[in-house]
C-alpha cells in the first residue's frame, strides 16, 4: 500500500510539468471595416 501510494504521489507531482504551455500562442481573426466588408493587406495593432 505504501508502494502505491507513492507511485499515485509521485505521478501527480509531475504531471504539471507534462501539462505546461507552448512558448508561443497562435491566433488568427478576421477583421472587417464599418462596412462589414473584410479588411486585407493592411496591418492591424491591437
């Protein structure tokens, strides 16, 4: 019982480290004028 509960101890202390975040974020939008009409080749700062 012991055994067990320190693989399930050791197996929840690292799974954090397995779950973490890439170092980047990707995103994409699409943006449209007053118009409703699409807004192309411009560049956008948000």
């Amino acid at each position: 019982m012991k055994k067990l509960f320190t693989i399930l101890a050791a197996v929840l202390l690292t799974a954090p480290v397995w779950a973490q975040s890439p170092e980047k974020m990707s995103y994409q939008a699409v943006i449209r004028n007053s118009s409703e009409a699409l807004v192309t080749n411009t560049t956008i700062f948000i």
